[in-house]
C-alpha cells in the first residue's frame, strides 16, 4: 500500500534497518563491500517501478517484499540465498549512484552485485538474472538450468505476486481519490 508521507518517512527507516540487518545475517565473501555500496546509493528511498512501488521507498519496500513471498514459496530453502535473491533482484533500479547497460534488470543487478565484490552462488546468480524470463522457448543453457531450480522460481513468482498486489492497491488508490 502507499503510504502517506509521514508513515512512509519511517518505513524508509525500518526497512533499511531490516534490510541490513538480514544482509549482515549472511556469512559471504564481499557482503560488507557490497553493504557499503549499498547504503551509499539511494536504494532505499529510490522508487521501485513506474508501475508498481511508485513511491519513496519502494523499492526496497518492494525487495522485502518479494524476500517475504519467496519464503512462503520456498520453505526449506537456504536462507542465505533466499536474502541475496530477493534483496538483490531489483538493486539495479537504483538510479543515484550506479550506471544502467543493457541487458535487461536481472543481468544489470547481477553485475551491480558482482562489480562490488560479493559472491554469488550459481543458484542465487541465475535467480536474479533470470526473474524476469517467463518464455520457456529462451535457446540459453543459463536459463535452460534456471527453470529448473526453485530458488528462481520463488524469486520470479514472489516479484509478481508482490508487484501485482501493489499495483492494485495503488491502481484503486487512484481511482478512488477524491471521493
Ligand atoms: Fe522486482
């Protein structure tokens, strides 16, 4: 839901506290450079999508969002990779401090997170760069394994349900405004 600015002031607070906090939970090689690089960009008041989340904070309201699904879709999985897929997936959506190439959203955070060090696994690398793909028909041997794997279909099927949830309550928001 968007919320008013008072509210929304705070949950920018929270949820880069929450954010970093299961961030640090994770043991990785390069976690605290990307960290730093993390705070220092404007990932937690940049806006998530001109369609959904389209408000200060919400990209990162949207990235815990799709963290929170994607646990409820793949219980069992290991936590580690469920945090570095789902707060990651988006963070090339970041505007104020990283570049934008081409390749799509999924590959441009896969390097984002890369070019600051961190280590990814296979798994975690194909469930950010592939989130987006929903043709099955993709002649990419990547993809090809990232269908199969449910790390990536938790993280593709979390950023719908939640970008779609909020696109309605904020479709209605509109529509309803001024009555
Ligand atoms: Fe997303």
């Amino acid at each position: 839901m968007k919320p008013d600015r008072n509210t929304n002031l705070s949950n920018v607070n929270k949820n880069r506290e929450r954010i970093l906090s299961l961030l640090r939970s994770v043991d990785r090689e390069g976690m605290d450079a990307f960290i730093a690089s993390l705070d220092a960009s404007d990932f937690f008041t940049a806006k998530g999508s001109y369609r959904h989340h389209n408000w200060k904070g919400g990209l990162a309201a949207h990235s815990l969002g799709v963290y929170d699904v994607a646990r409820v879709l793949a219980p069992g999985e290991n936590a580690d990779s469920l945090i570095i897929a789902a707060l990651l997936h988006d963070i090339c959506k970041s505007h104020g401090r990283w570049p934008q190439e081409a390749g799509g959203h999924g590959y441009r955070s896969v390097k984002l997170a890369e070019g600051c060090g961190l280590k990814l696994s296979p798994q975690e690398r194909r469930a950010i760069r592939w989130h987006m793909q929903h043709k099955r028909n993709v002649p990419d041997s990547d993809w090809q394994q990232a269908r199969k794997e449910r790390l990536r279909n938790a993280i593709c099927m979390a950023d719908s349900i939640d970008a779609s949830s909020s696109w309605i309550v904020e479709h209605l928001q509109g529509c309803c405004s001024g009555r």
